[in-house]
C-alpha cells in the first residue's frame, strides 16, 4: 500500500505538470492507457463472476469514479498540492455516513465524533484558504465524496462481479466519458472543467504515459494490499499521501502549509484513521 500510495501521488504530480491540457482530457489519457496496461495483464476470458442483475450499480460505480478523478485533477491544478492530496483523504468520512445512508451500518458515538473531527479539519483548511479559494476547496471535498460514492458502490457488488470488471467498468467510462465531454466542449465555450481537447506536446505525452501505467500499477498493489491485510492497517498507510503532498509541493516551489492548515491535515488523518479501527 504504501508502493501504491507513492505512484498514486507521483501520478497526481504528473497531472499537476500537464494541468494546461485539462482534467478531462489527463482523466482519458489516464484510463485510455490504463485500459491498455491492465488487458496487457487481466484475462478477462477466466472471470467467474458476473451478476447481470447487478449490471446498473457496475455501471454507476464506472460513472461516478470518472466523476471523481477528474474533480480531482482539477483541484490538483487549482489548490496547492498539498491541499489537493489533502482533501481526496476526505472519503472515509463520506463512506462512513453513505454506509450509515444507503447499507444500514451502525454509526456509533465514536465514529460520529471522528467524522466531526474530520469535518472540523476541513473547515480550518477552509477559513485558512480563504472565501477566494471556497470553488476550488469545495470541488476537492466533491472529489472527496464521489469517490466514496464508487467505494461504497463497490462494497454492495463485490459477491456480484470479479474485481477485474470492476476495474475494467471504471477505465471505460474514464475513457468514453471525458470524450463526450472534449465533444460537448466544440460546441460550448470553453470552462474551467468542460475544455476541447488540447493536443500535447512530446514533453507532456510521456508525463500523460507515466500517468497510464503508474496509475495502473498502484491500482494493482492497491488491490493486493486490500486483499492480504486488515482493511484499517492499509487504509492507515494510505495517508502518506499527504506527507507526499507536502514534499513534492515544496519541490514544485510551493510554500510550507501554514499551522492552521497543518492541524486542518492532522484532523483529517486523525479521523479517518478512527473511522477505520472502528
């Protein structure tokens, strides 16, 4: 987990490099080569599972994944990196109340208190940042609670498919999507998300390569740590991702987080790791 936790901010960095080509076009360019890496390796002709009637939440997962990443990249592009890798930390807090919401989980004091906690961290990131940064903070937080959205989704279909269709569902839709999306953008004037597509330069392409295939991999070992250790063991490690955001955003020239934002990161790690022993 901590490999994977590492290519995933590395593939984050990269996105922050090329940020000129737009979320939606990094999101295609990372699933489009991500597809090509995982076929390389997935045989998808010896899956065992596959549930039909369970076709539309296998869809939806793939939707409201690709909705996540590319909210992502777009914070990644908007706020400091530490901030961005900060707020996409947010999802044990939304998957702890959608479990509560949508599975009938129990939402006991303590888990209630760590996700205030949580909250709480958010805020004081929030206030430190400023009412000019709100759009850009409350896109990351969406980022956030979409991703807990998919998380939660795969949770209910994890009897009902073989995780290498849940992958593959997720890498579809991050590909189709953001074309319709680049396709819609011809005919609209251009956004801060919605752009038409932006051919890359030579430099930018293999930083886009890099992004496909670290992505990839770190989805592998992601998938790996999950399946050989306790769910709040690995969940814990993930969190290095901050520690990631501060220092490669320091390399990229950013300055330090201030103390107030600091806490507001301590907070957020200090809750979901609560969320996660319970």
């Amino acid at each position: 987990m901590f490999a994977a936790t590492l290519l995933f901010s590395c593939v984050a960095l990269f996105a922050k490099l090329v940020s000129r080509l737009g979320a939606v076009e990094i999101t295609f360019f990372r699933n489009g080569i991500g597809i090509v890496v995982l076929l390389m390796f997935f045989n998808y002709a010896k899956t065992k599972k596959f549930n039909p009637n369970k076709l539309n939440l296998l869809l939806f997962r793939g939707f409201i994944g690709t909705v996540a990443l590319i909210a992502f990249f777009y914070n990644v592009a908007a706020v400091s990196f530490a901030d961005a890798m900060t707020f996409t930390k947010t999802e044990p807090l939304f998957s702890a109340l959608l479990a509560f919401w949508l599975m009938s989980e129990r939402l006991d004091r303590a888990k209630i208190a760590a996700i205030l906690i949580g909250f709480t961290g958010i805020a004081a990131i929030g206030v430190e940042r400023g009412a000019q940064m709100a759009y850009d903070n409350a896109i990351g937080v969406f980022a956030g609670f979409c991703a807990a959205l998919a998380y939660t989704t795969i949770r209910r279909i994890k009897d009902d498919f073989d995780h290498r269709f849940v992958v593959l569902s997720f890498m579809a839709f991050g590909t189709i999507l953001p074309i319709l999306i680049m396709l819609l953008a011809t005919t609209v004037e251009n956004g801060a998300i919605i752009k038409v597509f932006v051919m890359p330069s030579l430099y930018e392409f293999w930083f886009l390569l890099a992004i496909g295939i670290l992505s990839a991999a770190g989805q592998v070992l992601m998938t790996k740590a999950y399946f050989g250790a306790k769910a709040g063991i690995v969940s814990t490690v993930s969190y290095f991702s901050i520690l990631f955001g501060v220092l490669f955003g320091v390399a990229l020239g950013e300055a330090l987080p201030s103390l107030t934002v600091f806490l507001g990161m301590a907070l957020i790690v200090l809750s979901g790791i609560l969320i996660a022993r319970k």
